[in-house]
C-alpha cells in the first residue's frame, strides 16, 4: 500500500509541484493517493539565499518548472541536534557545509531530500547534493521520471485508490 514511502521518487518539476499533503498523514504528501515522503530532483540552480549557520534556501529548474529546496545549516545550535552525540553532529554539519558551498547559482544539480511543506508550497529538504558533469544525465533524468511515473507509480497508485 505505501511502497512508496521512504523511497526517493524520481519527479519532474510539474509532477513534484502537484503534489498535495496526505490526508491521513501530514509528514507526507500524496501523488494519486500514493504517499511520498521523499524525491530526486535534477536541474539548474536557478535562486540562493543563504542565511550562514541558518539555512541555504534555492531553487532547482528542470525545465518543466522550479522546486523549492533547504538545506539546513543550524545542526551547531538546533535544540533539535542537542541530544545527538556532538562528535556527529559536527560531522552532519560539516557535511551540510560543503554541500551548502557546491551550491551556486547555474551549477547543475540532482537533490535528493524529504518532501516537506512550508507556506501551503511542497519543497525538498535536502539531505544530498551531487554537481552533476554528465551533458547527458539530463535527459536520462526526464526519461527515467517518464518511465518510473508510466510504469511504476502510477500502477502502485491505481492499486491504492
């Protein structure tokens, strides 16, 4: 029923963007009753704004449309880290540090991450960034969130209504 849940779903901006919250479960959100808690994205960074020790906000264009992503950079004084080993934390925060730093503005990009809300819009939250340097990843991106959508999401989901 939720196969795919915890799964990073290959989407292309137009599908990402009609995603809703689940009705039964506001920590996901829903794809033709589907719930998705997770995606892959790829595309150019086309926004940054960067808030230091707070949070790198930009925006990923794949050509059908622009996600919002956030990459959080408060792991040193999030109460929410505080119970976490410290030597861990400083490691995740290094981490999101040097991802933070690859992501400049026209740099081509696959981002994967939660799929979480903010202000009624779906957005990635973002827990790894790669700078792509493959002309081709591109098209084999959009031609594998055709596929998977054709013949993987969507008969999961015609399974769940």
């Amino acid at each position: 029923m939720d196969a795919l849940y915890n799964t990073h779903v290959k989407l292309l901006a137009f599908d990402f963007l009609k995603l809703t919250p689940h009705p039964m479960d506001p920590s996901s959100s829903s794809r033709k009753g589907a719930r998705l808690s997770r995606a892959e994205t790829l595309g150019f960074v086309v926004t940054r704004d960067l808030k230091p020790n707070k949070f790198l906000r930009f925006t990923i264009d794949d050509g059908t449309g622009c996600i919002p992503c956030i990459l959080w950079l408060n792991q040193l004084n999030s109460p929410y880290f505080s119970r976490r080993n410290p030597l861990d934390v400083r490691l995740i925060a290094d981490v999101a540090a040097k991802l933070a730093s690859e992501i400049q503005l026209g740099v081509f990009a696959r981002v994967r991450g939660r799929i979480t809300g903010y202000r009624g819009m779906v957005q990635i939250t973002v827990s790894d960034v790669v700078i792509e340097r493959d002309p081709n990843s591109q098209v084999l991106h959009w031609l594998d969130c055709i596929r998977l959508a054709r013949k993987c999401y969507d008969k999961l989901c015609k399974n769940t209504v």
